[in-house]
C-alpha cells in the first residue's frame, strides 16, 4: 500500500537501480538464483530474530524459578531486548547504507550468535539480562539489513510476493517459537531447563554466516554517506530516558527523578529532530533522512507500528505470566494454547498482502485492527466469566480471532511502509520501520508495570486461589488498554492511501 489511487494494478518497475545497488554482473540465470538465495538466508535470520523474542516469553517462568529472578529482572529480561534492540536499529540501518548491508547483516548474526550462547550460560539474573541487552543490540545491525537487502534485489512489481513471503515467515516465526520454547523448557534437555532456547540459536547462526558470505550481494547507498555520530547520541539518550524509568519505575516507587527523566526525553527527542535539519543542510549525511516523513505512506505506517508495538509488548508478556503463574499451566500446556493464535497469524499474513490488500487496500489493515479488538473483547469476557477455571479450548475462539487480525496487519504493513521510499535511502527507512516498532514494545513492557504488576501488587497473594484471582485481574486490566490501543491503531490507519498499487522505483 503505497499511495491513494483508483486502481490497484501492478506497475512494472522500470526505473534501473543505482550502480552501487547492484551486484557484480552475472549470468541472469545464474544471478536469479543468486537472489532468491539470499532471500533464504536474510529470512531465516529474521525467522531466528523473531523465534527469539516469541520463545523467551514462554520459558519467562522457568527462568524466573531458576534464577530466582524479581518481576524486575523478568521485565528487563524481555524488556532491555526490545531497548537496545530499539536505541541501535536506525544507527544499524545507516551502518548498513554507509559500510555495505552484507557486511553489517554478517557482523549483526555473528554477534547475535555468540550473544545467544553467552544467554544460555548465564548463571544469574544480571547475566542474562546484560547478555539480552547484548543480543538485542547484534539484532540492531543485523534486522535492518533484512529489509534493506530484499529493497535493493527485488524490484517494486515483485517485493509484494517478497513481503507476502516476509508475512508468512513472521507466523511462522509466531507459530514455532511458542511451541519450540515450550518443548525445550519441557524437555528440559541435559538437565539445562530453559537454557536450550538460546543455544538452539547457534547452529542457525552458523549456518546464516556461511550461507550470506556466499550468496548475499553487497549493496551500499549510491553516495557517500557519513555516520551521524551527535544524532546516534541524541536518538539513543532519549529512548533510553523514556523507557528505562517506565521499566524500573514500579520497583523504585516511581520516584520523581523518573518522571522528570520521561519529560526530558521529549526535548531531547525534539533537539534531536532540529539537530537532523541542520546535519541535512550541512553535509546530507543525517541519521534519519527527515524527508522520508513527507511521504505519506512511510509517516502514517510509522504511526502504526509504534502504537501496534505497545499492543505486542503488553499482551504477550503478560498473557504468558497469567497462563503459567497465574493459572498453574506448564510451558507446554500453555505453548500449545498458544498454537491456534499462532496458526491464526500465519494463514491472514500469507492471504492478505496478495488477495486482500490490492483489492481492498487499507480497509484489509483497519479490518485487522477491529477484528484483533472483536478477540480482546471476548477473551476478556471468558477471563472474567470463567476466572481461574478457564480451559484451553474456552481460550481458543478468542485467541483465533485476533490471529486472524494480527495477521491482516503485520504482513501489509511492511509494504506500506517501505515501498516508496527511495532505494538510497532503504536501510535507514528499514531501521525506522523496526526502531519504532520495538520502541513500542519497550514502551508496552515498561507499561506492564502499570497495567497489570500494579493490580497484581496490590492484591498481596499468598494461596493458589488468590493469585489466580490477582493474575486474573490484573490480565483483564491489560487487556482494557490492549483493546484501547487497538482502536487507536484503526483510527490511525486512516491516515494510509486507500488503495494499494505497486510503486515505480
């Protein structure tokens, strides 16, 4: 989706990449297959990335048992994921555009692995979260790269197939990571309990290295570009003067410095958008290319994914701790729970970028929204009807119904967003696309604290019965701000052209 038009006919791309855009000449078959491969391994990385985070979720409990950790700790575990993740995604995009995408895609999957192996070692609650942070930022250099690549190898009349084939890896990635982390933690292979979700990451890490030294072609902005070392400041001390005392606020007793902190990070937001200006008269080398946000598409799906990303970063925490803390249920029980949800996902992203979005345009994305809402709602009538007695199949109509809406968001989305931003300029919109969207789920995990650890609190549980009626409470109450935030979203998408066409460049 991309512009308002009348039409959703495809427009063959006919406009020639920059020269630095394309790789060394090869045969066309040759170079076909070339690409195509590429496409597998930046996948699988972006399927490794979103495993990552949908996994930890469901071994959150385990960990906890294990390492003794606080709610603190189990906030940041998830939490300073999302921020590093967040504070290094546009500096990582416009490494990839400065110093070439393959190179910064390889550097990132490195780190990554060896990020995950220091995760599956921790030995204690610091560890692990400095290791999370650690991992989130690897994830940073190496995410961006994903969608920079697929930008810059596949002209405008094929990325639609390309990002319909994205959509469906993010349910799949939503299907197996519940269920695969489930497994591993049942399992409880070797006596390493939870410990298997992260290292399970080194030999798909490896293999991600090998491959991409191979088949991925480098690409780099067509002009010479310089890192914008002020404005990486800048971005990064504002979202961390946001979301740190968010996260840390509940355990410290919200003390004053962490709401002069939050108000703080807004100027230093704003000097940061007046420090862009001039660095683009200056030399053209800003962090953010501001006049990005002149396209409509890119401006209002930016909107969106940030106000999604608060959606996903308080449901699926807290749906985890109710499930096993609050209800009793095992990690497998509540990883298969989840599979009808995850199902639910995949089969919408995989429909609605190629049959529903050029025929109906965004009224596919405000559907999404309103039909994820419709489940929220009927999930938090079964929770208040059924209290601690809810089974899984009381949970499943719920759970498929806003799959479904979910799916009709996450995949089309994408498009909007990145298809008619200039190939120049693709890795830096590409780290946006991800900043604001993990900026959201840092801001809903940060929220968690108020929404549902708030209520939990202050029912002081001490018997099996009173903290499955905390717990149950205290999902409810998320689920009130996550159907708000979903109405907002749709409100938003009004904002977004009509009609979807594929764009020329």
């Amino acid at each position: 989706m991309t512009s308002p038009a009348t039409s959703p006919v495809a427009i063959p791309d006919t406009t020639p990449a920059p020269a630095k855009d394309v790789g060394p000449a090869t045969p066309p078959g040759a170079a076909d297959r070339r690409r195509w491969l590429a496409l597998a391994v930046v996948m699988t990385a972006a399927f490794m990335d979103l495993v990552d985070v949908t996994i930890v979720n469901i071994a959150i409990p385990s960990i906890e048992r294990d390492l003794s950790a606080t709610f603190g700790s189990i906030q940041w575990i998830t939490a300073g994921y999302a921020l590093a993740f967040a504070a290094g995604l546009i500096t990582g995009g416009r490494l990839g555009d400065i110093y070439g995408r393959k190179r910064l895609f390889l550097l990132g999957i490195t780190g990554f692995t060896l990020a995950s192996a220091l995760c599956g070692f921790a030995v204690n609650p610091e560890m692990l979260v400095a290791s999370r942070l650690l991992q989130g930022a690897m994830a940073a250099l190496m995410v961006p790269q994903v969608l920079a690549i697929i930008h810059v190898t596949f002209p405008a009349h094929e990325r639609g197939k390309v990002f319909g084939m994205f959509g469906a890896i993010v349910g799949l990635g939503a299907v197996s990571g519940p269920l695969l982390g489930a497994l591993l933690t049942q399992w409880n292979l070797f006596g390493l309990e939870w410990r298997p979700i992260f290292l399970i990451n080194l030999p798909v890490g490896i293999a991600g290295v090998i491959l991409g030294r191979k088949f991925i072609t480098e690409s780099k902005a067509p002009k010479a570009l310089r890192l914008d070392v002020v404005g990486v400041v800048l971005v990064t001390g504002a979202l961390l003067m946001l979301i740190y005392p968010l996260t840390r606020g509940r355990e410290l007793g919200w003390p004053l410095w962490g709401y002069l902190c939050m108000a703080g990070s807004l100027l230093v937001f704003a000097a940061f958008v007046a420090y862009e200006k001039v660095k683009t008269r200056k030399d053209g080398s800003p962090l953010v290319e501001l006049s990005l946000f002149k396209v409509k598409s890119f401006a209002a799906g930016i909107a969106v994914q940030l106000t999604f990303g608060v959606t996903l970063g308080i449901f699926f925490l807290v749906w985890t701790l109710y499930m096993q803390i609050g209800l009793g249920w095992s990690p497998l029980h509540a990883g298969l729970t989840g599979l009808p949800f995850s199902l639910a996902v995949s089969t919408a992203a995989g429909l609605s970028v190629q049959k529903l979005v050029p025929r109906f345009g965004r009224k596919v994305l405000q559907t999404g929204a309103l039909t994820m809402a419709a489940g929220v709602l009927i999930y938090l009538w079964e929770a208040g009807r059924y209290g601690a007695d809810i089974s899984t199949w009381q949970m499943v109509p719920p759970l498929v119904v806003m799959g479904l809406g979910m799916g009709l968001i996450v995949a089309p989305l994408t498009d909007a967003v990145l298809s008619d931003v200039p190939r120049e300029h693709s890795g830096s919109a590409s780290g946006l696309i991800n900043t604001v969207q993990q900026m959201g789920t840092a801001l809903g995990l940060g929220l968690v604290s108020v929404v549902f650890f708030g209520v939990v609190d202050d029912r002081r549980a001490t018997t099996p019965d009173a903290v499955a009626t905390a717990f149950t409470d205290g999902f409810q109450n998320a689920l009130w701000w996550v159907a708000g935030v979903l109405v907002g979203i749709f409100l938003l998408m009004f904002a977004l052209p009509r009609r979807r066409v594929a764009v020329v460049g």
